[in-house]
C-alpha cells in the first residue's frame, strides 16, 4: 500500500517534470522553498480525502472481493469451507434431535 503512496508521488513527479517549461511549471521550480511544502502537503491531504472516499465507498473493498472470487484457488476453498459449514451445522441438528 505504501508503495502506491511512492508511486503516486513519482507520477506527481513526472507531471511536473512535464509541466515544466510552462507558466506554472515555472512558478513552482523558481521557487522551490515555498512550493516543494505547499505540493507535500496538498499531496497527504489528497492521499487523506482520497482514503476517506475509499472507506466510505469501500471501492478497495470491493475489488479485492471481485478479485478473490475469480480465483481459482479462492472459489475451492470457498466451498471446502460452505461444505465444512453444511456438515458441522448438520452434526449440531443431529445432536439436538438425539437429545430429545
């Protein structure tokens, strides 16, 4: 996950680089004391916003589910443990009723 922090950064990056002969582009390299802080912070506080839209939505969430489920090796263990739960909910009806 921090990696994509790293890598979000370096694109930050690059885009600046791509930036840099224009009239913005400018403004931020001349002054680079004033700009490098205000750019980092701006950088936390989108990470921050970008975060909370992901808690909110659970997009990270869902993906991961839809990812899992197309695993092959996921989908069996999925049913070994539905067929371990059909069998264990089976055994406790069959002890109740041998109660009786």
């Amino acid at each position: 996950m921090y990696i994509g922090y790293a890598q979000f950064l370096m694109i930050l990056f690059v885009l600046l680089e791509a930036y840099k002969n224009t009239t913005i582009g400018e403004l931020i390299f001349n002054n680079l004391l004033i700009s490098m802080p205000i750019l980092f912070v701006l950088f936390v506080l989108l990470s921050l916003i970008i975060g909370r839209l992901d808690t909110v939505f659970g997009l990270r969430e869902e993906e991961l589910r839809n990812a899992s489920t197309s695993n092959p090796v996921t989908r069996e263990l999925l049913a070994k443990i539905n067929e371990l739960t059909e069998e264990i909910r089976e055994l406790k009806e069959n002890k109740t009723h041998n109660k009786r």
